[in-house]
C-alpha cells in the first residue's frame, strides 16, 4: 500500500512538473531551454548556474500542495479501498473530530445528518403522538405547553420569550443551525382528536347526553379483542355480550349515569380466569342524572334501541380473520348487569325493595324466606324443589301486561293483546290507545296518584308486581337475562349484612368505636370516613371488602373476640379519647364449665364467617371454556353454590330477625344465581367490577379534565372605548360530552392496530388485545377475592384454649399489628 501510494505521488509531482511554465518538452517549436539560458543571461545569473535561487514558500501554496498530496494519496487506493482504513488513520493522528466539528466544508454534511434525525423524531412526534400524551399522562391544555416547554425550549428572560433549543450549531456561521423537535402544535392536536372524535359514532342529544351504537359496540368489541376471547360459538353456547349499567356521582355534586358495552367470553390466563376490564369496555352513553326509570328512558333511546336490535337478530357479524373482505356471523345472547337499583330501571320497576328477578312475594304470599332442609345430591332435586316453591322468572310479556303495555307495540311493531293477571285488564287496541293517550294527558301529579292506585300496597304485594304503569321493560327479554351482579350481591350486601350483626349492629358505642379505629388503622378508609351518626357498615367499598376477605384470618379474630368482650372489662378513658390496656382476656373455670354446654356466639359467628368465605372461594374457582364448559359442569358448580348459599342465608336469617328482615339478596342468591350460572355461565365474568372502575374513571375525567360551565346560547361581547371591535362566542360542548369523547377515544388509542396508531401502543396494549389484561396478576381481583384457606372458628378455638385472647388492647395497636401482618404475608415473609 505504501509502495502504491509513493508512485501516486511521484506520479502526481512529474504531473505537475510539466504542467508547470516554462518546463517540459518545447512546444510550438519553441526552445524553451535557450529562451530560459537567455533569460540567465539578461539578470546577472552566471551561465554555468543551472538552477534558480530557491524562494521561500507561500502559505497558499505550501496548504495547495498538501491538500493535492493527500488527494492523490486517497485517490490510490482504487475504488475497492476500505473508508474505515482513512478514517482509523484520521482518527489515530487526531483530525477526525476536528474535521467533522470545525472544517467549514463538513458543516453541511453535519447538518444534514443532525437535520435528519430531527425530521425523523418530528415524523414521530405527529398529532398522533401528542394526542396518545394528552390522554395517557392525563394532561390539561396547560400542562402539554408545559410539557412542550420543557422538552424543547428554554425561557430567556431578556427577550421574554421561549427560545427553541439549538442541537446543533455551526462554528462558522452563528445564524445556521438546528433546533430540537418539538411536540405537535396545540391546534394540529386538537383537530387530530377532533377526527378520531367524530369517526366513533357518537350522537349528542339536545341536553348533553351522549349515546352510540350497541350494535356497532359489540362488533368491535369481538373484533378487537378476539385474541383474548374463546374462539368458538354456537348456538348452544352463544357469545354473551353485556350491557353494564350503573349511576354515580355524588362526589361531583350532580348525579351521572354511564352504560357500558362488555363481554362475558374472556378466556383464562394461565391458571385462572381473565375477566372484564375497564379498558376493554365499549362506552355506550353517558348522561347527567341518576339512573331511575325516567331518566333513563328518556335518556338511551338510541342506545337501548340498538340493544334491541341485537337481540332481535340473534347475531352480530365479525370481520373474517382469513380474510379482511369476508365476514362470519356470530350468534349471541345480550345479557345486561347492574346493582340492584340499576336493574329496577331498566326494566321499568319501582325502587322499592321486591323480588326484582323473580315473581315470589314477601310474607305469607310467597317464599321469601325459604331455604331447603337438607343438601341436595343432585341438580334435579334443586329444580325440583325450585319448582315446588313457585319461584318463577319475570318474562317479557308478563312485565308488559303489568304495565297495561301492549307487549307488540313495545316492541316496535303492531298492537297485540294482553291480560293482566293481577287486576283483569284485557282491552281492546282502541281502549288500549285511548287510555295511553289519556296517560299522555295528564299531569305529573295525576300521574303519581294514578301510579299509587295501580300499586295499592292494600291489595297485596302481587299488585303488579311493582311494575309501572305504561312502561314497559327497556330491553325486550325476560329477567332470566337480567345477570346477577356478584360485586353487589356478595361483597357488598352479604358481606354488610354478616358484618353488621356479628361485628357491629349489637355493640355499645365504645366497642363500635374501637371498631373504627381498628379499621382506621388497618387501611380501610370507607369505614372509616362515616360520620358519628352514619352507619359505618354501609359505606364499604368492592374493592376494600375484596381485601378485607382476602386477610379476613388476620382481621377477624380481633374483631370477634372485640365483639363478644365482655362489656364491664372494657376499660375506656373518656377524657384521652382512647383506651386503657388491660390484660389478656382468659375465661374462668366457671364460665368454661357454662360453655361446654353451649357453644359461645363468638365461635357461632366464626363459623358463621367461614360459611361465608367458603361460598366466596367456590365463586373464585377458575371455571373451564371450550368442550369443557358442559351442561353437565355448569349444574355440579350450581349444586355446589346451592348448598353453600343455603346454609349462608340460614346463618343470616338467624342473625336478623324475621319482623326485621326486608332484603331479598338472600333470596336472590339462593333462587336466582344458580339457576343463571347453568344458562349464562360463569357469574363473575358478568359481575360490575370493571363498570364499577370505569364509572371512576369518568368522575376523575369530569373533575380534571373537562370544563363543567353549562351549555350556554350564543353571547356577545363588546371591547374598551378605544376597541369597538365585538365578537360572539357560545358554550356549546358540555362536559358530559368532553368526557364521553375522552373514554371513548381512550378506548379506540389503546386498541387501534392501523399504521396512524400502531406505532404508540405500549407493551401493555398488545397483552390486553391477546390476554384481556393488562399483566397476568392484574385479574386477580378482578371479579372475586382469594379467601384465606384457614378456619376462623379453629383459630378462634385456639386462642381460646390457650388462653391468648387479647380483646382488650387498643384497636389502633391490633388495626396496625393486622396491617403489618398483611404487608409480611405480601412480601412473603
């Protein structure tokens, strides 16, 4: 190489050397040789001199001659030379930094390297983007100029203004350079949301409220999530899309209603059940009110409509996996859930407490009350003694004919007749259409009275029914499809019941205030945050009654022991506001001797306790999909829960009185979920957790991120004296209608595969379309609780045969002591 680079040069300088004047070969016949001895001649230089007075070099000259030496060096190496080879040398005798940041040549290939990577990240970092920022960090208008600020400017405070920050620099020339990227402009962000906005299918009525398409909600549910839903459905085992219902709002001071579109065809995740999430939910509609009859018939239309439709047809269609041009039909059950007020109104009935589901009555006229004998072997004797004790479901047309309701006019077609059972009304379609206008006449008070009538409490409990009158049931099936919500029914009500009367109902004020305090410290805040004149009982939470039951074997024994203390050794300081520990509490021979004849109420009540947390794990059993999901399976899981849900209500009517008892959840438990769990399957794939969580979610969205002013007409506004200028300006997007565009764009950026979108999806996005979650632990509240396995009563018996019950202790020391026992359990210890 040294050999090919030193002929290159001799090469080059014998180049230049004839190029040169006056040197080289003669040409035009010329003799250069003789002009050049003349020349000699004529300036004093002696003949025999040959050569010229070697001159100083020049700087230009000396810069010109190494640039072509090092040219015709690099030219040699031919055109298979290595520029790795150049450039290692360059940098071995320290010029390659120098050439790239201070020769004036290189500066634009620099800034077209840095220029390029900037218009990348600015390819990036599109409305899209800036969009995905806005939602998922939860940002105000404000706070994304923050964001912007502080990524790409900074504040000079001499010219007061943000500068853009240079990247990059030229040496030479202090006007070139290259800014930062910055994020997309507040504008081309806002009209990039206003165009996912308005392709959701999103209608807004006259008052705010906000409604789409059930049918449309469903298709995309199934579609977008396929991969974590089971694969196969016929028409034995249809596809169960539900509508979840539920009002909230009064943190905000004014009442909301949500409606949700869900599924209950989520498969299992490893050794467990994946169930509904809030971010898989489809947002159906969103008003401003509660969610009574009135409201919300007045209010869904659109959507209940839709619902309709769907279970009319049966069926939904899917876009083929195969084959983006084809379709495959879906057969489907639509199914709705909701706590119990919800379910009331959905269907049209009073909120007063009643059967709801089921055409049993209170008292003497019906089986209120009823719970079998004995353990049942098979699914057959249930059903048979279902039968025997009259217990029916609600149909359609029977809730129609209680309302004085054509059932075909409900349901969008023709007059068809009716009997109604309870008072013999059997009109013909032009009486029928007479009293309805007639109902149309009157005024909110006839009305009222009219309802009281149709409900005369003195003509029994079977008067209708409960039902009201001229209004029929919003969805058109029977409340055999009405699912039982288990968040409400067991965590809730079950739960608040055995927790009030075994725990609380009975205790003297002192007790009830240890109580209080030991849930304080324990971390559960809903109880807690009760007034002194409220029921703390009632203010429970789902998800804080699912972590109570998780650790019930740490919180119970104190609580039960605290309970069943006797009241004269509970010391009490009223002036410190506290308590005086006493030592540990063991019972004497004499009442030792007393008990061995009856078991105490303490240990009744830990067994109690059991009972309960045994029916909560036969809930939380995974249960199987596919050829495993058999006729067979569903009637074993609903015997199981038939006989651990009789014994429960068995213990909750002994702990409530008869002249006190007015709850039907017993009933509903015992009577109404086992017979769905054969037709609809797994309960807790249907429960209103994630309704529950997405209701939450829209409040936090309406506090942080909406406007609340109210829709306001068109106003005009006049400037100063010396700006005559005037402008109009109305308020016409209401805050229900920013925050069901939120949750409905929220949705559509975490699930949205195509190439506009596919490029900000995170980790998490892609394992809830193909699992259903979010990480695999994340279901594991999802639906039910994991109970401790542990017996209550023997941990309870324990304690009390070694003597070791400490009752009388502060219930801040033993709600801390329990809460670090639930921290080492979590971590492992």
């Amino acid at each position: 190489a040294l050999d090919a680079a030193a002929a290159a040069v001799a090469a080059e300088e014998e180049q230049l050397a004839a190029d040169a004047p006056g040197r080289g070969r003669p040409t035009g016949g010329v003799d250069r040789e003789a002009q050049f001895e003349t020349m000699k001649q004529e300036i004093g230089i002696e003949p025999n001199r040959t050569k010229v007075p070697p001159r100083e070099p020049s700087s230009a000259s000396e810069a010109r001659r190494g640039v072509a030496h090092m040219a015709a060096a690099l030219r040699g190496r031919g055109e298979g030379a290595n520029i790795n080879l150049i450039a290692d040398a360059l940098q071995q005798a320290g010029y390659l930094e120098r050439l790239i940041i201070e020769a004036h040549k290189s500066q634009p290939i620099v800034k077209g390297i840095v220029g390029g990577a900037v218009s990348k990240l600015k390819e990036h970092w599109n409305a899209r983007h800036a969009v995905h920022i806005w939602d998922r960090l939860g940002l105000s208008r404000r706070e994304m100029d923050d964001l912007d600020h502080l990524l790409s400017s900074i504040y000079d405070p001499v010219l007061g203004k943000y500068v853009p920050i240079q990247i990059w620099s030229n040496p030479t020339d202090v006007d070139d350079f290259v800014v930062a990227a910055r994020l997309a402009s507040r504008p081309a962000r806002e009209a990039e949301y206003r165009t996912i906005t308005s392709g959701l299918g999103i209608t807004v009525g006259d008052d705010g409220r906000c409604e789409r398409d059930a049918g449309a909600c469903v298709e995309r549910l199934y579609d977008v999530y396929r991969g974590s839903l089971r694969d196969e459905y016929t028409a034995e085992r249809p596809a169960l899309p539900v509508l979840f219902l539920d009002g909230t709002g009064g943190s905000l001071n004014r009442g909301i209603c949500h409606g949700t579109i869900g599924c209950a065809d989520f498969k299992a995740v490893g050794d467990s059940d994946a169930k509904q999430s809030r971010a898989t939910l489809q947002p159906l509609f969103l008003y401003e009110g509660s969610d009574h009859s009135a409201p919300l018939e007045a209010s869904t239309q659109l959507a209940i409509a839709s619902y309709n439709k769907l279970v009319h047809a049966g069926y939904f269609d899917r876009v083929s996996f195969s084959s983006d041009n084809e379709t495959e039909r879906i057969p489907c059950r639509p199914i709705t859930a909701a706590d119990m007020q919800g379910t009331k109104s959905t269907y049209m009935q009073l909120p007063c407490c009643h059967s709801v589901f089921c055409k049993c009555q209170r008292g003497e006229q019906g089986p209120q009350r009823e719970v079998p004998d004995q353990p049942f072997s098979t699914w057959e004797e249930v059903t048979s003694w279902y039968a025997e004790v009259g217990c029916e479901f609600k149909t359609y047309d029977e809730m129609c004919a209680w309302a004085h309701y054509s059932p075909g006019v409900a349901r969008g077609g023709a007059f068809t007749e009716f009997k109604c059972e309870c008072c013999g009304y059997e009109p013909t379609e032009r009486q029928w259409r007479a009293d309805l206008a007639e109902w149309h006449a009157m005024t909110d008070e006839e009305r009222t009275k009219r309802q009281r009538a149709h409900q005369d409490p003195y003509a029994g409990e079977q008067q209708h029914f409960h039902q009201l009158l001229y209004h029929p049931p919003l969805p058109h099936h029977g409340m055999d499809r009405a699912g039982v919500d288990l968040l409400h029914l067991i965590y809730l009500n079950l739960f608040k019941h055995l927790f009030n009367y075994t725990v609380h109902h009975n205790l003297p004020a002192a007790k009830k205030k240890k109580v209080r305090e030991f849930c304080k410290e324990a971390g559960f805040y809903s109880y807690d945050a009760a007034s002194d004149d409220e029921d703390p009982a009632k203010r429970w939470i789902g998800r804080e009654v699912k972590r109570f039951l998780e650790n019930a074997d740490k919180y119970l024994p104190f609580l039960l022991q605290l309970a069943h203390f006797p009241d004269d050794d509970l010391d009490v300081d009223d002036d410190d506001d506290g308590y005086v520990a006493d030592d540990t509490y063991a019972p004497t021979a004499d009442d030792l001797a007393a008990e061995e004849l009856e078991e105490p109420d303490m240990m009744k009540d830990a067994a109690r306790w059991d009972r309960f947390l045994e029916l909560v794990r036969a809930f939380h059993e995974p249960w199987p999909q596919g050829d495993e999901d058999t006729d067979e399976y569903r009637k074993a899981r609903a015997l199981i829960i038939v006989n651990l849900a009789a014994a429960v209500c068995k213990d909750l009517y002994e702990l409530k009185p008869l002249d006190g008892v007015a709850s039907w959840v017993p009933h509903i438990l015992l009577f109404i979920v086992p017979r769905q769990m054969v037709e609809l399957g797994d309960p807790a794939r249907r429960s209103c957790d994630a309704c529950e969580s997405f209701g939450a979610m829209v409040k936090t969205i309406i506090k942080t991120a909406t406007c609340r002013r109210r829709i306001s007409t068109e106003t005009q506004h006049t400037g100063s004296r010396a700006n005559r200028r005037r402008w109009r300006q109305s308020f016409t997007k209401g805050y229900i209608e920013q925050a069901f565009n939120r949750v409905s764009a929220r949705e559509l950026l975490r699930s949205d595969t195509s190439d506009a979108n596919a490029a900000y999806l995170q980790r998490q996005d892609y394992t809830r379309m193909s699992r259903g979650v979010e990480t695999v632990a994340s279901h594991r509240q999802r639906g039910v609780a994991a109970t401790p396995s542990g017996s209550i009563h023997a941990a309870l018996g324990a304690a009390r045969g070694a003597g070791s019950m400490e009752a009388d202790v502060s219930g801040k020391e033993a709600g801390a002591a329990a809460r670090e026992e639930v921290l080492k359990r979590r971590r492992g210890e």
